[in-house]
C-alpha cells in the first residue's frame, strides 16, 4: 500500500512539473493558427482585389434592342457595335406578272449588316454598313431604276465635337453619308418599327429618297436642350450639309463644281413640359438646294417621278423629264404629334427648278400626307405598347395626294405636244394621284414584328403605251393594243405586302 502511495505521488510530480510547458505548448500552436488565418485573410483580400482590378480591365459587353452589341474597352479608348437591320416581304401586285408585277414572290426589301468603330471616347466613329437589298430593280420595264443595287448603306467617318463642347457638331464625311429632308419624321416615321410601308410618294422619287449621297460632308447638331435660352424643349436635330444626294454610287464624283446644300431642323419645344398633350409635339422643316449641271455626267435632282410602291416593278405614273440648268428646290415642314399609344403625321412638300434651257416646260410637283399609328394592345392593357413590348398590336393609315404638272403653251412658251409622262410619249402634262393605306403589326420580340400593307391608288392619268401603266394594270383590257385605251385614262388598283422585320 505505501509502495502504491509512493508511485502515485511521483506521477503527480512528473505531471505537476510539465503542465506549465504542456500548457505553453497550447499557446504557442493557437498562436500560430491566428497567424496562419490572418496571412489568409490578407491572401483573400489580396486575390479579390487583383480579381476585381482584372474584371474591370476586360472589355464591357451592352445590347441594347434595334442599336445592337456594343464592346467598349474598359478605359474606353476604343468600341465596336455591331448591327443588322432585315426586312422580307411577299408582295401581292396587281398587275401583269410577265412585266414584273411580283405576286407571292419573297422580297429582301432591306438587308444591312453593319459595324462601327469607336476611338477615344468615341470622339471618332468609322461607320461601315452594307446595302445589300437589290430585289427587283433589275427586271422592272417600266421603272427609272434598272440596275441591280448592292453597295454601302454608310461609309463614312463620324467626328463628335460635342464630346469637346456641347455646342459643336457631330461632323459627318465620307464616300455614303446621311442627310435629313423636309419632313423626315413625317414622311413615314420609322421604316424599322412604323406603320407605313415607305416614304411618301413624291420625295421617294425626285432624287432625294432617303437622302443617301455618294459623298460629302454633313453637319449635325443632335438632342440639343433649350433650356439655357428659356425655351422647355429640345433641339431634335439641326443639320447643314453639303454633298451630291442621288448623285451616283459611293464615292463617285460629280464632274461639276457647282455644289448642292441641304439644311433641316426639328424642334421639340415642349418636351420638358410635364403635360402629356404638348410635350410630344414635334415641328420640323427640311430644304435641298441642287444645283443641276447638265455638262455633268449626273444630277441628283435631273427630274422626278412619281411611281407606286411596287418594288417587283414600280409603276411609273408621272415624270417631269430633264431640267434645264440651274438651281432646283425641294422643301417642306413636317409636325408629328406623340401622346400616349398615338402617333399623328402630317407633311407637305414642293419642288420648283429654274429650268434654264430646258426643252419640256417649266415643272412643279407638290404633295401632302396625313398618317396616324396607333397601339392598340399589350398584354399591359389597351392603348399600350412599344416597338420594344412583346405581344403588342399597332394599327396605321394614312393619306396623301401627289400633283404634277409640267406647264406648256402660254406659261412658257412651249408646245404641250413636247410635254409628257417621259421620253417621248406625249399623252398628258398633269396628274393627280391619291394613296390610301392601312397598315396592321404584332410585334413578336422587341424590334421584332410582322405585318400587312393595304395600298389603294387612285391616279387620275395612266399612260396606255404597250407596258404602260394603264395596261400592266389591267385598266385596258387589251395591253397588246395601246390604241383601244383612251389617251389618259385614269384608275385606281390595290397592291399588299405581307412583312417581316427585325432590327438587332
């Protein structure tokens, strides 16, 4: 028993004695993991720093529907945006189809993939987009364009000195750039996402279109406030440019040094109002000084001619034939009006000419256009939706009326015999025609819709050639014989299109 007794009390000791460097031991190790957890710690915050400093190194990606993809670098030295812009039609024309009067036949009516590129800021933008829609032109008889088209919808260079001061310009040069007309808003509102088919009848074809010019240089002042001179609106644009619109393709020079100008304004002089009657009101007024050269080898602005929409083979329903030299003008205001789901379009346009020299009398043409579009429905209820809203539903119509004449006798001297719907057929020196259009669209996915044009024309005069209009659109039975069609008989014919569009 006392052997057990001394035995325990020596292992008491052992212990007693080597607990303080058990216990400093413990220490020590808990020490060291703190340690370790803190140089973690700091590891962790290290990396996720580095990981953010990386993250925000890399290029950023935005898409934005119907402005398409934009890469920006981080710093923002350069960008690119890539775009598309596509529209099919199935046209159903009344008409012959031996002369191109295209019924259920597919249509690239626009085809235009596009990039631009973005340097410093985008203070300098190149802009490279393709026009690959040459459908019909080719086989049309009785149309002035007879050449296939597949060139640039833009190649051009865009200077923005407002990123300098917000009173410059955006500068806008190069072989295809883009000018404003009289009544642009008007005209047709929006081919990518509006109700109405096409441009109105009479600026679709006396040379200004869509403005499109071969070169030139065009200056813009963009979504401008008022503000500063106390005016509650906005500048929409202001723009003054000098370059050959309709002249030739791309890049093409004029062979003439007398030089056309254009200029337009849209103001918006209540959008800062809160009142949902005035602060959609825009006004906007257009002019295009052409000077026409008849040494050169092209002039944009030569002649008109009005001819329907029937892009299988457009009608021609009246043409001034060539100017004499000197300075022609085309103008006219425009006034949209946005409240709510509705839309309101209303524009004139003119255009006179010197006609200094010329052999066909002196010629005006002048139209006017009332459009309305309306969204119906959304699943957000009735009378909403946008261009971006799925599911939603918008109705249009629209009327205009197209006059030309060319004055002969009298007024000028010249016999009527010599004036004519073009080249040598003498039959009538005035017309009258008339366009009555509806228009339904559902829109599938943003900027993404399908649709039907109703076109009804009514043209007071038709020529009764063999494939002329009278004939190609059966007003005279008998399109083999021109002679059992009296000489300008009138009629009205309907045309629809069935459409499918999508801007990325």
């Amino acid at each position: 028993m006392k052997k057990r007794f001394v035995k325990l009390a020596l292992l008491s000791a052992v212990l007693f004695a080597a607990a303080p460097a058990f216990a400093q031991s413990v220490d020590d190790k808990i020490k060291s993991l703190e340690q370790e957890l803190t140089q973690l710690k700091d590891q962790q915050v290290e990396m996720k720093k580095e990981a953010t400093a990386a993250a925000a190194a890399l290029p950023s990606f935005e898409y934005r529907p119907g402005n398409g993809l934009n890469i920006e670098a981080a710093d923002k030295s350069w960008g690119l945006r890539f775009t598309v812009e596509t529209h099919f039609r199935y046209e159903f024309e009344s008409g012959r189809d031996q002369i191109g009067r295209s019924n259920g036949e597919l249509m690239g009516r626009r085809f235009r993939p596009g990039v631009l590129y973005c340097i410093n800021n985008c203070l300098w933008e190149i802009e490279a987009t393709l026009d690959l829609d040459g459908f019909g032109t080719g086989n049309a008889k009785n149309s002035i364009n007879t050449t296939p088209s597949s060139i640039l919808q833009r190649g051009a260079v865009n200077f923005h000195a407002e990123n300098l001061h917000p009173w410059l310009p955006t500068a806008q040069f190069g072989m295809e750039v883009q000018n404003a007309g009289g009544g642009s808003l008007a005209r047709q509102g929006s081919g990518n996402v509006g109700a109405q088919a096409e441009y109105d009848l009479l600026t679709r074809g006396n040379g200004f279109n869509t403005g499109r010019a071969g070169q030139g240089i065009v200056l813009n002042w963009d979504d401008r406030s008022l503000s500063g001179i106390g005016i509650p609106g906005r500048i929409g644009k202001f723009q003054l440019g000098m370059s050959s619109i309709g002249e030739g393709d791309d890049g093409l020079a004029s062979f003439t040094d007398r030089k056309d100008f254009n200029t337009y304004l849209s103001i918006q002089p209540m959008s800062e109002v809160k009142n949902k009657w005035v602060s959609g009101l825009t006004f906007e007024y257009g002019s295009w000084f052409c000077n026409v050269d008849n040494r050169a080898a092209q002039n944009g602005c030569q002649s008109w001619s009005i001819q329907d929409h029937g892009d299988g083979a457009r009608q021609t329903l009246f043409t001034s034939g060539n100017y004499g030299d000197g300075l022609v003008v085309a103008h006219g205001p425009g006034l949209v009006w946005n409240v709510g789901p509705y839309t309101l379009r209303a524009m004139r346009s003119f255009e006179f000419g010197e006609d200094r020299g010329g052999t066909r009398g002196n010629k005006r043409s002048n139209n006017f256009l009332i459009g309305h579009d309306l969204y119906l429905w959304s699943p957000k209820g009735f009378l909403t939706g946008s261009a971006t809203t799925s599911n939603s539903i918008l109705v249009g119509t629209h009327f205009e009326r197209a006059n030309g004449e060319i004055k002969c006798n009298g007024s000028s001297g010249i016999p009527c015999a010599a004036t004519g719907i073009g080249g040598t057929v003498t039959q009538f020196h005035r017309n009258r025609i008339l366009l009555r259009e509806w228009d339904l669209w559902y829109v599938i996915a943003p900027r993404m819709n399908v649709g039907v044009n109703v076109l009804w024309y009514d043209a007071a005069n038709l020529a009764n050639t063999v494939n002329g209009a009278a004939h190609n659109l059966g007003v005279c039975k008998t399109p083999v014989n021109a002679a059992t069609c009296r000489v300008g008989i009138g009629g009205d014919w309907v045309d629809v299109m069935l459409n499918w569009r999508y801007t990325f």
